[in-house]
C-alpha cells in the first residue's frame, strides 16, 4: 500500500469508502460480507489486492502483512481482486488469561445442542417404532405440508397414518388400552420438539449472536448469563421430551417378541385425559388455539406445570415420581391392597391446568385473567391472585377432591416453614381453611342450580382435620370451640421478631373479594356436562368430579381411586395431533440491549411452577 505523510495530498481524501460489492448501496453490511473499498485520489481510486506472497524466497524474514496492496482505478482487474470480506476486529488487548466471552464459546455450546437434539430424535424413533411400527421419518414425511393442506386433508392422512400404525404388527394389543390416543401423544411430543429446536435456532441464536457481536465492537461483556441459561432451559427442555417419550414406550419381554404396553404407559394415559378433562369446560376461553391445544403429562420429581416461551399450544404437566400407585393391573380397577388409595398428586392436575388458563384465557368481553386480578392491586394479598385462581379452578373442576389433594402436598412439606409466605403462594398453614373457603363461596356464587358446589359437610371436616393437623405439628389454635380458628398462634422460636399470632379470619376476610370476582366469571363461562357434538370421542365437561358431601373421607378416596384406575384410562376423549408446527416470524432486535431484553423476558417465563413452589422462570 503506498501512504503520504498527508491524507489529502494531491486531491486525495486520505478516506476510504466501504461498498458492498452485492448489496445495493444502503444497505446494511454484516459480517461475512463482500466488499470494495474506493478512494477518491484520481486514476488510483480502489484498494486491490495480488494475493498472498509471503511465501516467496525474499521474504523469508518478513514479518508484516499477508498480502501485498495497491490502488488501482478498477475495483476489478486481471490477476488481482477487488473484494474484501469484513470480518469484525476482536480488538484483544485484553490481559485476560483466557477470553471467556469470545465468540468461539458461543459456537462451541450451540454445538453442544446438536447432540442433545440427536438424543431427542433417537429416543422419538426407539418409542415410535416400539408403539406403532412406525419411524421418524414417517412422522417428519406426515408433517410435510401440513401448513398448506386444509384440515380435512391433514385429518385424512392422519387417519391414514394411524391406521397403519395401529395395524399391531410388531405389537401385542389384545391388553392394549387406546392404541391410537397412545400414538398421537408420541406425535404431539414430535411436534413440540420441532417448536422447540425452530426456538432455539431462529430466535434464541439470533439474538445471542446479535448481543456477542454487539458486546465485541464496542469492546464490552456479554451477558453470558443470558446465553447459559438459554441453553440449560433448551437443553432441560429437551430432557422434559425425551422423559415423556421414555414413560410411553411399550417394551419387550425378550428380544424379538412383540411390544406390549408398559404400566407407566397406562399411567400416563390416565393422566393426559385427566388434563383434557380438566381443561375441557374452559376450552373456549383459550381464544387463539381453543380447537388445536396439546395436553401432554410426565412424572417428574415435582409436581408442576412447565411454562414455555415459544408456544401457547401445549399444556405441560409434570407429576411426583413418589405418587402412590393407584392399581396392580392396568387393565382393570383393583387396587394393590384392596383399598381405595387417595391419588393425591393426579387431583392436583386441574389446580396445574387452572395456571395455564389463568395465563392465557380470554373472557367474553376481551378481559384476561391477569387484567381482572389488577382489580385487586391494592389488596394486601394481591400477590396470591394468580395461585387463588388455580385452587379455585382445581376446586371448580374436582370439588372437594382437590382440598385433599392439596392438604396431602402441605402435609408433605417441612412444617417448620408452614408460616412462610414466599409472595407467591398463600401461606401454607392458611392453605387449606382458603381451599375450604372457596367452597363455601362457589356454593354461594353458583347461579345454574343443580346444588354442584353443596358441599357444607365435608368443609367443616377439612376444616377441623387441617387444624387437627396444625396442632400436631405444635401451632395452637386460640379458639377451641370453632371448626377453622380465627386466630393460630406461632411456637417457632425463628418468629421472635414477628407477631406470633396468625389471624386467619382477617386473612379470609381480605382474600373473599378475590375468590368471588374469579368465581363468577369462571362459573358464567364453564360448559357444563358437554360433549363435541357429532363426534364418537367426547371431551367431557362433567364437573365436578366430585358431587358428594360426604362425612368420611373413604367416599372420596374410592372416587379418586375411580378417576385415576381403567375405566378413565378407556374413556374415549379427542386429542389434537399437532400437525402444523410452524412458528411466527419474530421482530429483529435493533440492539444488544433490545436482544438482552428480549432474551431476559423469555428467561423469565421459562420454568416450573407447583402447587407449592416454584423452581426457574415465573408465572410469566
């Protein structure tokens, strides 16, 4: 390159103007593009260069650049070129032993993904060849113009692919409970692994590249905070599919033989239709996808539903591994003892679903869920509307088993925490006297008759049983004589500097407002004991699961012992196959900070929320 100690010598700019050698002449440039670089000095007004030369024998000692350079008055002649590829400076002047933020790192663990995803697909394959004879490649072929076809062609060529899949040629289906329902859960689980990876790499990839790029021009950190936890949430993601698609697989007595249904299998099928059933009175309030939602469940070490930023379409709910197995054989109702076991943990699965609608229903005149809580903003249990609404849906849906259900997961906590509010959930120690509440209230709210939420009985003894409980564990009830305390007092010594008294009726005083807002709008909206009209398959809207007001908790317990044995596991109950999975097209983040942003809000949805905790992420 020739220099002059001026940059303006002989009408010379001492400037050179970047061009993109493809683009038209405002565009943006990015990195990897092709570009001239021109000059205005006369005759001599592009950068070109003759290639590499070092090689050459008098250079041996040369230790400057790779190329030689020169003007020329063409950005294009022969034996030389004209065309340099941009490429971003790392400016390393940093004394940093090892740069942690550099760009190859971010390669390096988007690499990582591929094998995660490789696993995912395997394990798919394994389970849908196990249940159905069927490959992944079969499935993906299924899904090829699924986005263009009408829904009576993609309902035909379901058929069609669920005819031959529950043909039972390498299959034993004389035990075999809803084959095809088996199989559409396995597809459904192909689906959201689809959603997930498109996420992952034209959403989350790009905005993570946009932020490095960002951070490494302007010589700045990267959050990589962010980037890791996107990665641990896709990859944890991932485990959820290929955990669900596992507990579905049928299995094989020997090598060779035919695939016969597992218990776990049978378990899980039990489940999902508990979920459908839960969601179906409230279907309709799920405005953009009431009529293509997937429901799918799987044991887990919490009992939870998963929130996900990148679909609305899928209803995840995890269920405790240490769940109390309901039956000795799948194919019929007896019990491992002869007792009626109280299936605690798949009566909490309406409070899980009440989460997902209270996120994303949509009331008659356009309100949402959350928009109807900020009624209540200044309430001091304002905090709790979100977990209120859930135990009123749970209760809505299963009556008084869902109480129980929830007096077994407190029961299960640590008792020396049953007085602490997380700012999330009600108070542990006033759970169940709210639960019992809400009871009470809906009795009072329901306007359609019938007497569905007549239930005085049994919540006087929830009552008296969850205080007896209480005062097993050492709190005390200052009135004696009542069924539900009004005020409980603290023997844990950690309270010293609180008040040592709860008062539970100014707590249920506060929260009643809440409870009936909820209530009115969600007994004006439910569909009662519906069914899809001109369907064999039914989406039954029977609530509540529970009718009776009975005095012994064994009534209860057989009822759930019902809801969660064969006859539930057989009942014909429409499923959705997510066919099209295509996702929106999101907008381009402007900046690093606009990326940031964006991935912090997707951070903040992602996770788990329980009955009685929280683990990752928030209720959005």
């Amino acid at each position: 390159m020739f220099t002059a100690v001026i940059p303006d010598r002989d009408n010379g700019t001492g400037k050179w103007t970047i061009r993109s050698v493809e683009k038209l002449e405002n565009d943006e440039l990015l990195e990897g593009d092709v570009i001239c670089l021109d000059n205005g000095y006369p005759n001599t007004g592009s950068l070109v260069a003759y290639g590499n030369v070092t090689q050459n024998e008098i250079f041996e000692q040369y230790e400057g650049q790779q190329s030689f350079v020169f003007t020329s008055t063409s950005a294009k002649r022969k034996s030389e070129s004209g065309a340099w590829a941009i490429t971003l400076s790392n400016n390393n002047n940093s004394k940093l032993v090892f740069d942690f933020f550099g760009p190859e790192l971010l390669q390096g663990r988007t690499h990582n993904m591929k094998g995660v995803m490789s696993v995912t697909n395997i394990l798919l394959n394994d389970a849908l060849q196990a249940v159905g004879g069927i490959s992944i490649e079969e499935v993906k072929q299924l899904l090829l113009g699924a986005e263009e076809e009408t829904k009576e062609e993609g309902d035909q060529r379901l058929k069609n692919f669920l005819d031959k899949a529950t043909s039972g040629q390498n299959q034993r289906l004389s035990d075999a409970i809803d084959h095809s329902f088996q199989i559409k859960q396995l597809l459904n689980l192909f689906a959201l692994s689809n959603l997930l990876n498109a996420f992952n790499q034209n959403t989350l990839q790009t905005l993570m590249l946009k932020s490095s790029q960002d951070h490494q021009q302007n010589k700045t950190l990267a959050p990589l905070h962010l980037f890791r936890g996107c990665f641990r949430c896709i990859a944890a993601d991932h485990e959820i599919i290929q955990r669900a698609t596992v507990q579905r697989r049928w299995n094989q007595d020997k090598l060779g033989e035919q695939y016969c249904q597992s218990e776990q299998a049978v378990e899980l099928l039990v489940m999902d239709k508990l979920a459908i059933k839960a969601v179906a009175p409230f279907q309709h309030l799920l405005f953009d996808h009431a009529d293509h939602l997937a429901v799918l469940t799987y044991f887990s070490e919490t009992t939870h539903i998963h929130h996900v930023p990148y679909t609305d379409r899928f209803i995840l709910v995890g269920v405790n591994y240490d769940r109390v197995s309901l039956v000795d054989n799948s194919s019929d109702d007896k019990t491992l003892t002869g007792r009626d076991f109280s299936a605690f943990e798949l009566m909490a699965i309406p409070h899980e679903v009440g989460h997902y609608v209270y996120q994303h229903g949509k009331l008659e005149n356009g309100k949402t869920f959350p928009e109807v809580s900020q009624k209540f903003k200044d309430n001091p249990y304002y905090q709790w509307c979100e977990e209120i609404f859930a135990d009123l849906y749970g209760c809505i849906v299963a009556g008084p088993l869902s109480v129980f259900s929830m007096q077994a997961f407190l029961t299960s906590g640590d008792k020396e925490r049953a007085w602490r509010d997380d700012n999330e959930h009600p108070t542990p120690i006033l759970r169940s006297y709210i639960l019992s509440e809400i009871l009470r209230i809906l009795r009072d709210v329901d306007k359609k008759g019938a007497n569905r939420y007549d239930f005085a009985t049994v919540t006087r003894n929830l009552d008296e049983g969850w205080t007896e409980i209480l005062e097993g564990w050492g709190y005390e009830r200052i009135e004696k004589d009542k069924n539900r305390p009004t005020r409980i007092y603290l023997p844990d010594d950690s309270t010293k500097h609180l008040e040592r008294i709860i008062n539970v009726d100014r707590v249920i005083k506060a929260i009643r407002p809440i409870i009936a807002e909820f209530a009115n709008h969600l007994l004006a909206a439910a569909n009662f004991n519906q069914q899809s009209a001109g369907s064999s398959e039914k989406r039954p809207t029977d609530i509540p699961w529970s009718k009776g007001d009975y005095k012994v908790s064994k009534e209860y317990a057989r009822e759930m012992a019902a809801l969660a044995g064969g006859s539930t596991a057989r009942e014909p109950i429409s499923l959705e196959v997510l066919l099209n999975t295509k996702m929106g097209e999101d907008d381009v983040a402007h900046d690093a900070a606009d990326a940031e942003a964006r991935l912090q809000w997707y951070l903040d949805i992602w996770g788990d929320s329980g009955p009685t905790g929280s683990s990752g992420g928030t209720h959005f």
